[in-house]
C-alpha cells in the first residue's frame, strides 16, 4: 500500500497540464467519489492497525498535495477565461472613439469673437432665462407694443427665455462703468415651427459700444472692418434701414453673395444679397433705463446670428444638422 501510494504521489506531481479545463478531469480522476485517492481511503479502512498510522500519514500527504495542485490549475484556468472575456468581449461591438473636434458653431463663434477682440472689443455673457425689464421693457418695447410679437416668446412663469442677446446689453449697461465695448455670445429661443431653415433656438453673438462722441460713421466702419476678415477682402456689403425698438436709426447690413450659381440664387430669394446682421444707434430710451445720460453718451450694437453664417461658411442647407450630434458629419470642419 505504501508503494501504490508513493506511485500515486510520483503520478501526481508529474501531471503535465496542457489545455484548459484539466483542473475538472483530474479531480475526477483523483480526488472525485471514485477517484483513485478516494479508493485508497476506503482501502485504508481494511489494513492491519500497527500499519495504519504510517500508511494514513501517507495518504494525507497524497491528499493534501493533490488537492493543492488541483486548486492551483484550477485559478490558472479561471484566470485565463477572465482574461479571454476581456479579450474578446463578442457580446457589444467594440466602439473606438477617435479624437474629438470643434463643433462647426464653435469654430464660427470663435473666429467672430477674434476679430471683434483684435478691435478691442470684450467678452460679456448674461443669463438664458431673463425678465421682461430685461429682455423687452429696457429694451424700449412699450408694454402693448406690437414688436412684442416679432419675436415669439417662451414663457417660463414670470421669466422668459431670452429672444436674443440684446439682454445681454441691458446688464452691462445697468453696471454704471462706462465706456463699454462688448461682443456677447449666446444661445437665444423663439417660439417658432422648427424646419430646415428656422430652429426653437439658435445662437447669436451681440456688440454694443457706448462712448461720448460714438457715431453711425463709428458702426459702418467697424461692420465694415469685420465683414473683411470674416467673408473675404472686397466682400460687398449694403445697409437698409430697418426697424428695431433698442435702436434709431436702424439698419439690417447684407453682404453681396452674387448670382453666378443655383445655389446662390436660392440663398438670396433672386437678389444676389445676404442678409447677415441687424444694427443701429442705441436708442436713447435704452440709455436713459440704464441711467446713462444720453446727452453725452452715444453708442451703437448690432446683432448676428451665428447658425446662420455657420451655415453660410459651410454650405449647411439644414440648420437641424447641427444638432444632431452625429460626429461623421461634426468631425468635417475646420478653422475659417
Ligand atoms: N436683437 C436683434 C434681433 O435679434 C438684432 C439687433 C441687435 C438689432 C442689436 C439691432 C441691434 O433680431
């Protein structure tokens, strides 16, 4: 019996693992109910007692030994299968996510807002969810105005959400520090059918510069200067009176895109012009809610709205494109 066991023993430590799985067919074939050192127990019951003591020393060295090596193949065997589900995970496919990019309207607003700073132009930002004072009544919209209605309005109880950035100047102005010279981006809703061409909310960057002696002469120049840098030297531009109730005079300003393609044809409804922004001298009720002393202070701002030159730039036909998130098409753009 010593013999067999030492046999058994030898047998053991020489098991050479090979594949996975052979943690299971050696504690069948060892340790398990009818495995070989199982039998050797039921054997022990039957010896001489002097032998027992030597012989069941043995046998619990054979057991022990063999029970340590099962244990150690059967980690090495949980271990690899961990390693190989992390390896080839088949149950998701394998999302690789490559660099990220700058979303096309960032890129827009970034260029803007450069070249008002080369001009000495300042960041200003305001809330999105304004008060009336701020968003029309300071802005010169008598209470039953109609000009309330040129721009539908989301209501959130007693606030809004701001119809456009010219808040925005309301906030800085209402600051008393004067002079001012602001560019202020940002996100802008109106209570409209969303289509191709107009979305509930959009983005707009606002200007606004207040100083004694600021003319109509002042803002042309500085319109001018801007649609050189941003669409191209001798870009041609026009202004046409308008009306807005924060300024007076008013203009909108339109680039000359030409006729020459379809596509430009489209754009400009038969006329060759754009329309890319709308200005004016700050009207001196504004001024005067915002106790600015408008006999000695003059000022002008205009207003631009970003998805639309972004659109522009890029030749986006639908403005709902730039809110999808899809990173195949975001990832096309750059610089301006
Ligand atoms: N706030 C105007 C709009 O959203 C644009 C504008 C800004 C006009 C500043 C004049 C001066 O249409």
């Amino acid at each position: 019996m010593i013999d067999r066991i030492a046999e058994i023993l030898k047998q053991v430590n020489d098991v050479v693992f090979e594949k996975e799985n052979n943690a299971e067919s050696f504690r069948l074939l060892y340790l398990s109910k009818k495995g070989i050192i199982t039998q050797l127990f039921d054997k022990f019951k039957t010896i001489p007692n002097d032998q027992k003591k030597l012989v069941g020393a043995q046998l619990n060295v054979l057991k022990q030994r063999a029970e340590e090596i099962h244990q150690q193949q059967k980690e090495l065997e949980d271990n690899s299968i961990q390693a190989n589900l992390k390896r080839e995970d088949s149950s998701l496919p394998v999302y690789q996510e490559g660099p990220g990019s700058y979303h096309p309207l960032r890129i827009v607003e970034d260029r803007l807002l450069e070249i008002f700073f080369s001009l000495g132009f300042d960041l200003a930002e305001g809330p999105e969810i304004e008060d009336d004072k701020h968003n029309f009544a300071s802005l010169n919209f008598a209470e039953d105005h109609p000009a309330r209605d040129m721009q539908d309005t989301f209501f959130i109880a007693e606030h809004v959400l701001r119809t456009h950035t010219s808040s925005v100047q309301i906030r800085e102005m209402e600051k008393g520090k004067l002079p001012l010279r602001l560019v202020m981006p940002g996100r802008v809703y109106r209570n409209e059918a969303v289509s191709a061409r107009s979305n509930c909310f959009f983005h707009q960057i606002e200007g606004l510069y207040i100083d004694k002696g600021v003319s109509f002469a002042d803002l042309k120049q500085t319109l001018y200067y801007f649609v050189q840098q941003f669409f191209g030297e001798g870009t041609k531009v026009r202004f046409r009176s308008s009306y807005f109730p924060f300024t007076e005079p008013s203009a909108e300003m339109d680039i000359w895109a030409g006729l020459e393609t379809e596509e430009n044809r489209r754009l400009t409804k038969g006329t060759g012009w754009l329309e890319v922004l709308g200005c004016g001298m700050v009207h001196p009720n504004v001024l005067d809610a915002c106790h600015i002393d408008s006999s000695e202070y003059t000022g002008f701002a205009f207003g631009m709205g970003i998805d639309r030159i972004t659109m522009l730039k890029y030749g986006i036909n639908d403005i709902r494109d730039l809110f999808v998130n899809d990173k195949r098409l975001l990832s096309q753009f750059s610089g301006v």
